[in-house]
C-alpha cells in the first residue's frame, strides 16, 4: 500500500496497522473505501479461448463477519452525509447484499445510485427466499464475462443521520 501511494504521488494519505474493525474513532471521515476481504469467488474467468482462468482466494472463513464488523466501523467513523464505498471481488450475495442489508437494517444510512462506465447488473433484492431492502437494487455486481477482468461488486452508501 505504502509503495502504491507513493509511486502515485499521493500526498493526503495515511497508512497505519490498526484492524479495520478496530480503527479508533476521534477523526471524522468524509470518505471511506472499504475494500473488504473476501472469498475471491469473482476471480473465476473465462479466457478468450474459452479456457477457464481462476485466480486462487485467500480461502479464509466467517468472512461475513469480518465484513460486517468493518462496514459497521467504517459506518461509525463517518461524518453525517459522508460516503462509504464497500466493495469485494466475489459475486457472493453473503459477502455483498447480505452485509449492506445488516448495515441497513443497524444503522440510519441509504444507498445511493451513481453511473457506471462498465456494463453491470443491479444488486440482488433478495437470495435463496431472504428478502433484503429494496434499495439494494441500486447496487452493481459485475460479472466476469461481461468485463474481461475480475467480477466484483460495489455499494454507495451514505450516512443519513
């Protein structure tokens, strides 16, 4: 991270080592990316000669619950009216709509729409008959396939309160 922030000349950034679920409070943002970890399950493609391409995960468990404790923080930490951006790089409904729905259903926040410049499909309202908020529509997944890279999803959230 540190090489990357440096190499692209990025002077208004801060690295530290504290767990993300853990990061203390006391500034507040007005912007946060939570690039959460994640099972990789958007790692599968498919090559141009059809051949299937798989990038392996990290293959760590109860990632649902690591995911939901650092939106909840990265939610904490936020100013009123600030934005967070929670994204993986799996396709899976446990670790994207799931975690964004208990975000909803905890805290006074809303998702936001915004445009996007690859072809994607909305969030899914509901999984295996679990019906999440309708907002979540408003979400992107992006598959393989469609973009010739890893798939992956995406949220806009706002803090409404």
């Amino acid at each position: 991270l540190v090489a990357n922030i440096k190499r692209l000349g990025i002077t208004c950034a801060i690295t530290t080592r504290y767990r993300g679920e853990q990061f203390p409070f006391g500034i507040p943002f007005n912007k946060i990316l939570v690039d959460a970890p994640c099972t990789g399950e958007g790692r599968y493609r498919v090559g141009l000669e059809g051949e299937i391409l798989y990038q392996k995960g990290t293959g760590k468990a109860n990632l649902p619950s690591i995911q939901k404790g650092l939106l909840i923080r990265a939610f904490d930490l936020i100013q009123p009216g600030g934005i967070i951006v929670y994204s993986t790089c799996t396709i899976n409904p446990k670790e994207n709509e799931e975690i964004v729905d208990y975000l909803l259903r905890k805290r006074q926040a809303e998702i936001l729409d915004w445009e996007s410049p690859l072809p994607f499909h909305p969030g899914l309202t509901e999984w295996e008959g679990k019906p999440y908020h309708p907002s979540l529509k408003l979400t992107k997944r992006y598959y393989t396939h469609e973009i010739q890279a890893v798939g992956f999803f995406v949220a806009k959230i706002r803090r409404i309160n």
